[in-house]
C-alpha cells in the first residue's frame, strides 16, 4: 500500500486522509520534522488553508527543507489551494514575509476570484476528468514554465472565466479548487495510481 505523507500543521486535512483510504492508500497526518523523517514516502498531500500560516509554521518547526528535498526528489505530490502556493516558485502577492517551497516553476495570484463570501462549487473541465470542485478564496496561476501543463481552466464563472485553476507535471498535480470538499475522487485517483507507481519504482 502506497504511503502518503499528509502535510497537518494547518488547514483542510481529514477530507484528503478519508478519500486517500478510500482509495486504498496509508495516509499518513505529518506535522513534525521527526515525522516527516519517517519515510518511506511515495506521494505528499499539501492540503488547503492558509499558505502564508503553513509557511510559518514549516520554517518554525524545520519541515522547511526536509519538504522542499522529499518533494525535489520526485514522489508524487498532490496539492490543493494553500497547498499549490506552497509548491510555487513565485507568488505575486504573497503575506508579508510569506516564502514558498520554489519547487513548482509556475506563479500564482492568491485570493485571486475575491473573498471567503465569493466562494462558488463549480464542475471544472480537467484533463483528469471532470471534477466538482469548491472555489475557496482560491488562486490563480498566472504563468507556468518548465513541463508544468495546464490541466483547467475556469469555465464560464462571472469571476475569471478562463482562468487557469489546475496545472500538472508528471509529478504534480496542483489545483486551485478543492475536490476534497464535494468528495470528487478524479485527481485523487490519478494521484494514489501514481503513488503506486512510485512504490513499485
Ligand atoms: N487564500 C489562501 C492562501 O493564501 C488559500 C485558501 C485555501 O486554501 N482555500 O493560502
């Protein structure tokens, strides 16, 4: 069974552990260095919340680098909102002093479709899949680079109609919305077959 590194020190964490189970994986809650140290990994879970609050508390507790290694070394990693912030090598608009992993060659626009009130559920047209995805106080990505792929666009929404909501590499799959609240399993099965891969690798 793949092992998956469930990143716990904020935000949406018990949806993405549910439907990693479900799907037939070891989720794994991490929110200490120690317990990052505890590999093997084969996939890593950024969930959503607040980048900036991750960031901090990534740095005080010295999961920084270790995340920033796991992640460069190659396992799969599946991250949603907040998550997708932290993979980021550039955030246009971060929170005073807010850094980011700098692993993910793309920028991102937090808050980028308004305020907590402009929340929306949407069906998001991905090259997964379609997914029934919530819009919280999402970003967007502005620029991608490398072998970074556009996945998603928003569809016909009166915030950001076009705008690009979901990228991917063979590696990452990132995406601004959150499937883990509607229970949408598409890029979360896409994920764990990846994880499998990695551990058979
Ligand atoms: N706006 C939040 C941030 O900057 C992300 C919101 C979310 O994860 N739902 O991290």
């Amino acid at each position: 069974v793949p092992r998956i590194a469930v990143l716990a020190l904020q935000g949406g964490v018990a949806e993405h552990v549910e439907m990693l189970r479900e799907l037939g994986a070891e989720p794994v809650p991490v929110r200490s260095a120690a317990a990052l140290s505890s590999g093997p990994w084969h996939g890593v879970v950024l969930p959503g919340g607040e980048s900036s609050t991750m960031d901090r508390l990534l740095r005080r507790f010295r999961m920084r680098d270790p995340l920033a290694e796991l992640i460069t070394s190659g396992v799969p990693v599946l991250a949603t909102c907040a998550g997708l912030i932290l993979l980021a090598e550039r955030i246009e608009d971060p929170a005073p002093g807010q850094t980011s992993l700098g692993v993910l060659p793309v920028t991102v626009r937090r808050n980028a479709f308004g305020r907590q009130v402009d929340s929306s559920r949407e069906e998001v047209s991905t090259a997964f899949g379609k997914v029934d995805a919530a819009f919280i106080r999402a970003p967007e990505v502005t620029a991608v680079g490398g072998d970074v792929r556009v996945i998603a666009r928003r569809g016909s929404s009166p915030q950001g109609a076009g705008a690009v909501v979901a990228v991917a590499t063979d590696q990452v799959i990132g995406m601004s919305f959150h499937p883990e609240l509607t229970h949408d399993l598409t890029l979360h099965s896409e994920f764990v077959r990846r994880a499998h891969r990695q551990r058979h690798a």
